[in-house]
C-alpha cells in the first residue's frame, strides 16, 4: 500500500494554514519555496548545518525565512471583489485580479485569528474557501488565523507509506529576520504504544528527512521538531499513520458505543462510594477502562466483528447528584465535565488509558473519544476563572424555550453553563483541548456530543485543527456528530428538512459524518419492533438517506444507543406499557422469556450492520439487554456467564453478522441495490466491482423461500453462496444469475460468495 497526503487535507488546507495564513493559498504551502529559497540564500548568507561528520558547517546557506504577509484570494463569480475585516470594517480595500479568473490581496496582519468578509459585487460574503468562522460583534464572519512569524516553521513536504517502510521530509523555514535553525533541537521521535524512539535522520538543505522499514503492524506517529538559535521552537509536525495489511476505511467499522461506567468493573479499587441523594439505578455502578482493556485482551470485541470503540466522556464528573423529577442522578455518564484535560478517577487514571488505546490499536480497533463542546459543569475550571465565556438562559424544553428556537442559548440543565462559541478565546480554549486529549492519548477521532446546540463555527473550527493537526500524513481522523433531529412520516419531500439539519454540518472542512436520526426515527422501532410498518418501507428510507447526505459521507444507522429505550423491550409485547418509563417506582421492562424479541432483535441487527456506513452496537444489544427510558437502558453489561441461553444465542448470532461483516469487503464498502421487497421478506445486495453479498430479510411468522435474480451489473459468483449465518449449510448455486435463498420465520441470511 501506498499512502500520500490525503483527499481531506488537500482539500481542506485553503483553510486551515499557510506560511503565515490566508483567506485561501492556491498552492500547498512549500510548492513555490524552492524559488524564496535561492532568493534567501543569495541574500542571507550562511546557515549552521550539521555536516557529514557532525560538525557545523558554517558555509551552509541560510534556511529560507518564512514570510509576515496574508495572501487572500477569491475565484468565485463576480467582477468586483473587496476584503473588509474587524482591523478596520470601515475601509474596505480591492482585491485585484490574479491572472487566473480569481482575485488576491496580501495584507501583513499580527498573530491572532481576525475577522473578515468578501464584499463581491457589493454583496458581503463569507469566504467560500476557508470554513473558519469567527465572530465580531456578534456577528459571524470569516476567521483568518495569522502565525507569529518571528517563530520558526516546519512544513511536511512529503510523506510515504509502503508495506512496512514509512518515509517522511519536513522543511525547516527560519523565522522572519531569525537566525538559522540549532542544530541540537532538531529531533524525530517514533511513537508507538506510547514508547519513543529516535530513528536517524538527516538533515539536507533544510530539510529533516528519515526513512524506517522493518514496521510491525499498528499505530505510529512521526513527530519532527526543531528550534532557531534563539531558542524559539517551532510548532512540531505530527505525522500519525498505520501499518496494515489492508488499509483501513471508515466505512469498515462496526462501532461498539462503551458507557464506560456501565460496562465492566475491570478495576474494583477505583469503585466510587454512593453519592448522596443518587438513585442506584443513576449512580456509579463501578465501570472503568481497565473493564474495556480486559475486553479487548480477551478478544470479545474481535468476535463481534467491532473495528471501531466510542468510549462515553471520561473526563471528571462532579461528585454530587441532582433531582429529576423527585429522583437523584449523578454524573456517571461523564457529560457533566468540570475538568478541561483530567480523567475522572472512578475510571482510572492515564496509563489506564495508555493502556485501553495500546490494546485496541494491536487488535486494528479504532477508539473514538465522546467530546462535550456544548456545556461544562457549573464547577468547571473554566467557569469558575472564565465565566464571561458561557451563557445562561432558559431551560431547554420548558415554556418558551424550545430546542430548537433557542437551541444555541438554551441550558440542557440549570447546573450547566452553555458555552458561548462566539467568544474566540473560548472556542480556542476547547479546541485546544480536543488537540490534547486526541495527541496525548493517540486516538483516532471525536464522537462530538449535542452538535447543533453549538454555533456552526464550533463544528468549522474544530474540523479545521483536528485535520489540520492530524492528517498531513493522510491518516483520517474520524468526526462522528450527534444532531438530534426525528421523522416526520411521509416521503423524502416531508423531511427535507431534517435531513439538511444533518448535512449541514458535513463536508471536507466539517464532520465526516453523523448518527442518521432520520432513519432510526422511520424504520429502527417502527418496522422491526411495533411492525407499524412493513420492510418496504424500511428500504425506502434507507435508500433515502443514501440520497439526502453529502457524497462522501460516513452515517451511522443504529437501531439503539444510550439515548433510546433497549430495541429488546420496545420489540416486546409484554413491555409495551413499561418501555418508555424510567424508575423503579413507575415499573420497568424485565427480562423477556418469549423468543419472540430476540428474533425480532435478530432482524433488525441483520439489517443494521449490513448497511453502507459505520453502524453501531450500543453495549449489550450484542445480546438483547433489556430495559427502559434513561437511566434503565444502562444496566451494567453482563457477561456471558450471567446471560441466559437466548441471549447466548443472540450473541452467537450477532457476531456472526459482525464478522461476516468484516470479511467481506461487500458488506462493508459496497454499494446498495434492493432486490426484492414485501412487508415481511426483504433482500438486497451490497456490491463492489469484483463482489456480491446478499441479504435477506424475513419478518414473517413463516419460513419463506424466493427466488432472487443478480442484475447483470452484479458480480456473478461462480460457486455459489454460503449463509454466513449458519456455518456449514449446503452451498446455495447461482443459476442463470437466480439464486433460491430460504430464510427461517423472524430469522435473515447473509449470503457471501463461496469459492470452492
């Protein structure tokens, strides 16, 4: 495999940095230097370099200086184009045009991060190419983000990744009248599992290059740093990349959501006392990341076919509850943060989760950390020194406060500060966080809580440094968004809304994607657990989403999360006038006895994880945990030796779906195409180029038997299909492109080509 710079960075780095910054730099920044280069040299003298022998070489040229100047430039319509920005709004200046059909200006501004907007044709306008966004006034604007050049830079001029060999050259620009680079501060590290390594290096004519072969499989990340002899040192580049037998795509993963107090005591000495006035049910009940480190050691995620981990927020909580309608809750769920970059110790400490991120990254798992950039907790660190930087206002959802009118200035809860993502400093403040947590602990992207409760300029400006930070080298760091929206019944044109709600927040320079409330809302309860509708309509709504959001983006379908009563109660009849209560006083779904919701349950995962995008298991779906509202669908996970012997069977059969999944590159990157439709059986394909998976739906009460014919644009396999779900069953032929698939009552198949 071959890995260069990715898609995402080419196209985002108009808007993310530059030599000094700009509105928008038509080139990557280093493509024309070679030019500056001999201008500086001629003019500048001799550089200290080390030479073959280790010694300084004063006849060494200068490194090249980097520039103080901010070149905007626009390439939209329009004939007439003026840049005004908060250094003097009223004194808009003309940009002129380049040659090329766009139009440019260079400006020397101070560091900091400036507000500006394009006056084109008299219509003031964002800056199409750059997503940083900064208030003045309160008022959005462009955000154009301006280095101190009086630092040295270094800039990644190439990186390549092949088999087991990795590559890399970082160029090292003084600063603007600086002194050469020292020779002693420049220094490559090697990262992996949290141990470093200094590999050689050379450095030639100002550039850092190191070439490493011999690579286990797993994680690294190269970092370059360097420092001027006066000591300034640049901002390190960071190169993080992996090395796979097959290159990971984030449409791969099934993504297993950890609440990490709820699923596995792995370490009883952290256990936290009762918190006082806290129901039992909304306490801590002892969950850790040891819990999931010891789950992944064990190889329990590998059997369910999990690529992908979203750990809940793991940040400290208060030590206090609070009353919900005459019920105390506590923080163990973590969305009550009152720390900025400290784990709560009922979960641990660092080198517990040093340890989670190791084990995952040697079992090919991705781990997402859960992060809160609506609110913090009245004790917050940031609250209490910066309070000017949050909000307070109504309550969500009470009289006059709706969420959705006043979804940027209301509170989730009286105790929580809304933070005010127009003010720079605080959205800096939080970004920087993220940039902490992400590098500090080798994650691999951000489950971003409560999205549209934030100013698009949170989403914008935190998409901007994590890729800017991150993906140099190509490696993905994955944004999955939470914008709770519904369904509103009807087609496609009664939702258009909701489903642009979720788009806006996607693209190059945003998310990479976002849990699909819309589809969960339509088909997730409504076909598979109350039959309300039939799986028509289930493939309706799927192939609406796949039509609705942006090109390129990776959904999350989900049929239950920790924001939704257990899919086994809602499917279970016996549960129907408990599933939506939360407390043990109003009476709470129990453990089903009848077959019947766990077959139901087996559909609807069937479905679920065969579909484009990274689907998530929410902890215990895996085999069908029972319960209610929150907090009673956060039951404690039980292992295999407390489950009983249908929910043994459910698991079997989920990890079965997981891992068909995972070896079939059809299931997880194909394209959809329907085959057949009823109410009750359903079939479709997932396709790539050279391979065909079939699933096959059947909802009904009896077995069923049809007959499905591959369109002609289908790969036709020659041998056959295997049912993925029922190891050692005959062969099933593909005749003149017809398969006959038969599935047991409230039961699915998975189809995988067989080669002999």
């Amino acid at each position: 495999m071959t890995h260069r710079h990715s898609r995402r960075w080419a196209a985002l780095w108009c808007s993310l940095f530059a030599l000094a910054a700009a509105g928008c730099v038509r080139q990557e920044p280093g493509e024309n230097l070679d030019a500056g280069h001999d201008a500086a040299t001629d003019a500048a003298g001799a550089d200290a370099s080390i030479s073959l022998d280790g010694t300084l070489d004063a006849w060494a040229p200068l490194a090249p200086e980097r520039t103080c100047e901010t070149v905007f430039s626009y390439t939209g319509a329009g004939t007439s184009v003026l840049l005004a920005g908060e250094w003097d709004w009223s004194a808009p200046e003309e940009m002129l045009p380049d040659g090329q059909g766009g139009f440019t200006l260079t400006k020397t501004l101070p560091p900091g991060i400036h507000a500006y907007k394009l006056i084109v044709d008299g219509e003031w306008i964002l800056d199409p190419d750059n997503a940083y966004r900064k208030y003045d006034g309160g008022v959005e604007n462009s955000g154009v983000r301006v280095p101190d050049c009086t630092e040295p830079l270094l800039l990644l001029d190439s990186f390549d990744l092949a088999d087991q060999s990795a590559s890399a050259r970082v160029r090292f620009l003084r600063a603007s009248g600086g002194p050469a680079a020292d020779p002693a501060s420049r220094r490559v590290l090697l990262i992996h599992d949290f141990m470093e390594t200094e590999p050689a290096f050379t450095y030639v004519d100002h550039r850092i290059e190191v070439d490493i072969s011999g690579l286990a499989e797993g994680k690294y990340t190269l970092r370059f740093e360097a420092a001027d002899l006066a000591g300034r040192a640049a901002r390190p580049v960071l190169i993080p990349f992996w090395v796979e037998a097959e290159p990971f795509d984030w449409r791969d993963p099934v993504l297993y959501m950890v609440m990490l107090d709820r699923f596995r005591d792995g370490d009883p000495t952290n256990n936290a006392p009762s918190t006082p006035g806290a129901e039992p049910t909304a306490d801590w009940q002892g969950g850790d990341l040891a819990g999931v480190t010891a789950a992944i050691q064990e190889g329990y995620f590998d059997d369910l076919g999990v690529r992908a981990i979203w750990l809940s927020p793991f940040v400290r909580n208060p030590d206090i509850s609070y009353g919900e309608n005459g019920h105390g809750v506590a923080g163990y769920h973590g969305y009550w943060p009152i720390r900025a970059r400290e784990i709560d110790p009922r979960f641990g400490v660092e080198a517990d989760l040093e340890e989670l991120v190791a084990a995952a990254h040697s079992h090919s798992i991705r781990v997402l950390m859960d992060f809160v950039l609506n609110h913090v907790h009245e004790q917050h660190e940031y609250y209490l020194s910066h309070p000017s930087w949050f909000r307070t206002g109504c309550q969500c959802g009470e009289p006059g406060c709706d969420w959705t009118t006043h979804r940027l200035d209301c509170l989730f809860q009286p105790y929580l500060p809304d933070v005010n993502w127009q003010v720079m400093e605080a959205g800096e403040a939080i970004i920087a966080d993220a940039l902490w947590w992400l590098e500090r602990f080798d994650l691999d992207g951000l489950r971003v809580d409560a999205v549209k409760h934030v100013e698009d300029a949170a989403i914008f400006n935190l998409s901007a440094r994590v890729h800017e930070t991150f993906e140099q080298g190509g490696t993905e760091y994955f944004l999955l968004g939470e914008t709770a929206m519904g369904w509103v019944g009807g087609d496609v044109n009664d939702n258009l809304d909701q489903y642009a709600t979720i788009s806006r927040y996607i693209g190059p320079t945003a998310l990479n994607g976002q849990f699909d409330f819309v589809l969960y809302h339509a088909v997730a309860y409504n076909t598979f657990a109350y039959f309300t509708y039939g799986l028509i309509h289930a493939d309706y709504w799927l192939q609406a989403s796949l039509g609705q959001y942006p090109a390129g983006s990776v959904m999350t379908p989900y049929v239950g999360s920790h924001d939704t009563q257990r899919f086994l109660s809602l499917a279970d009849p016996a549960a129907a006038g408990l599933v939506y209560n939360k407390w043990p006083s109003d009476g709470l779904p129990v453990q089903p006895v009848d077959t019947l919701p766990y077959e139901r349950a087996l559909v609807a995962f069937a479905w679920v994880l065969t579909l484009p995008g990274m689907p998530l298991l929410y902890y215990g779906d895996e085999y069908g945990e029972f319960g209610g509202s929150d907090p009673d669908n956060r039951h404690m996970w039980r292992p295999p030796s407390l489950r009983s012997a249908q929910e043994a069977a459910l698991f079997d059969q989920v990890a079965a779906i997981g891992s068909a999944r995972r070896a079939s590159d059809a299931l997880r990157r194909g394209a959809y195409t329907s085959l057949h439709g009823e109410e009750d059986f359903l079939c479709y394909a997932r396709h790539t180029a050279t391979e065909v998976a079939l699933v096959a739906l059947n909802r009904g009460d009896q077995p069923a038997t049809r007959t499905i014919t591959l369109p002609s644009s289908l790969p036709q396999p020659v041998g056959g299909f295997r049912d993925a779900l029922r190891p050692g069953s005959p062969v099933i032929p593909l005749v003149l492109s017809s398969v006959d698939i038969t599935v047991p009552a409230r039961s699915a198949a998975i189809l995988l080509p067989y080669t002999p």
